[in-house]
C-alpha cells in the first residue's frame, strides 16, 4: 500500500506509543520512514523502539524551537528531496493542568499546551509543503474525542485537541490545491505514556468497553491501519475529514 512513500513520523515516546505503531504498520507497508526525537536524553529510546525497522532516518526535533524545525527537513531535503507523509503525533499539557476545574488552568499553561500540541502541526505542516508539492502528500494528526465534547479530567488537552482538529481543517484547505491533504484520525483510550497522566484513565476505558457499538477497546494497530489507509493513495479523495478508531463509542448518546 505504501511502497515507495517517504513518511516522516513525530511523537514517538516509547514501544507503547501511537507513533511507533503508525510507523512499524507504515514500514511494513512498503514505506521508507523517519522518526524524530525531542532531545538527546530521549534519543536512545527512540533508538532501541526502531531496531526492527530497515533504513530508518533518526532525527531530532524540539517542536518549540522554530530552528530545529527548519533543521530537520533541510536535511529530509538533502536525504530523500521529496516527503509523501507527515504523522503529527505531538501532544503536551501540563500535568497540573490536566485535573481540577478547568478555569483555574494557567495562562501559562494554556498557551504551553496550545503551542506544543496545535500550533507543532502548523509549522511542521508549512516546511513540508514544499517537500509534497510536485507529488501531493497526506498530513495526519492524531487527536482524541476530548477534543469535540467534554472529557473529565482531560481539560487543557482538550481545549488543545479542539485547536489542532481545526488547524488540520484550515490546513486542508490551504494546502488542497497542492494536492497535500491533512486528516485527523481520532483514536479511543489507549494505555500510553501519554494516557498515564489523565486521571482515572482506567475508568475510561471501562465505560468504552461497555458501552461502544464494539464493546470492546481499540488497539494500537487498528489506529496504525486506519492511519496507513490515509497515508496511502487509497484515500486521495479525502482531505479535511475526522476518523473515528474508537469502536464506535463518539455515536453514542447516553
């Protein structure tokens, strides 16, 4: 499905990530893959997650310094000359922030989440247009249902999800007549590091086995398919759109 396709992915934490998923389906699925890390104290996880992958460029990237940004696809331009994948898989929110009442969050706290979880995508996004533009490409980020209706305890990073779904929408269309499209794909609760810092994360994944359409959770390589789908040019109609991997729970009701 993706033979020949450049995809360059973000996020990576460690084996239980998202990001590594995405990436590990992607690889198997024909495509030539590079993977970022924040800092050097985070390069050796990065390392040891990718062992099994073939060819893999490992790059750093601290999203909240513009200069690392231009760095890291200066040099997708000088190794490969052209990106067909961008996988947005970056989210941050003060832990403070991610319990109590929602009006006490921090401006400080507020703009951190907004600028590492939202804003990341943008500025990734616009240095990689002109690596897709004589091809097309496929920006994916990666948000969850938090981001379209009230989550208990998820706050700060709800409010920043709701950000990064409509800048990927903005994006769509700003980037459509170059035939680059960016879609959100919407996983379900997932055990990950990121998912530990939510406050009765287990109850949540309870209430989805129970109640979604599926009765059960998702896994970590259903949300990699269903972003491999929209990496491909099995879905070059589709642009601007939410994916839902979450067993069905976002059409319920009560």
């Amino acid at each position: 499905m993706l033979d020949g396709k450049r995809i360059l992915v973000t996020g990576v934490a460690n084996h239980r990530s998202i990001a590594w998923v995405v990436a590990k389906v992607c690889a198997e699925a024909g495509a030539q893959i590079a993977i970022t890390y924040q800092n050097e104290r985070l390069k050796s996880n990065a390392e040891k997650v990718t062992k099994e992958l073939e060819d893999v460029l490992l790059l750093p990237c601290d999203v909240t310094q513009e200069s690392e940004t231009e760095a890291l696809f200066a040099t997708l331009q000088e190794k490969w000359g052209q990106l067909d994948g961008l996988v947005h898989s970056i989210a941050f929110a003060d832990r403070e922030d991610l319990k109590g009442a929602f009006h006490e969050t921090s401006r400080a706290g507020y703009s951190l989440a907004n600028d590492i979880s939202a804003y990341s995508l943008v500025t990734l996004a616009h240095h990689a247009k002109p690596l897709m533009e004589t091809n097309g490409g496929s920006i994916i980020c990666m948000s969850y249902l938090g981001g379209e209706r009230v989550v208990p305890n998820y706050n700060m990073m709800g409010v920043a999800k709701s950000a990064l779904e409509m800048s990927a929408k903005y994006l769509a269309a700003d980037l459509g007549p170059d035939q680059i499209r960016v879609n959100i794909v919407s996983p379900g609760p997932i055990k990950t590091l990121a998912a530990a810092g939510v406050a009765g994360f287990g109850g949540m994944l309870d209430v989805v086995a129970q109640r979604s359409p599926l009765r059960r959770n998702i896994s970590q390589e259903e949300v990699g398919k269903a972003s491999a789908f929209l990496l491909s040019d099995w879905s070059t109609g589709i642009t601007g759109e939410t994916i839902h991997v979450d067993a069905g729970y976002h059409v319920m009701g009560m």
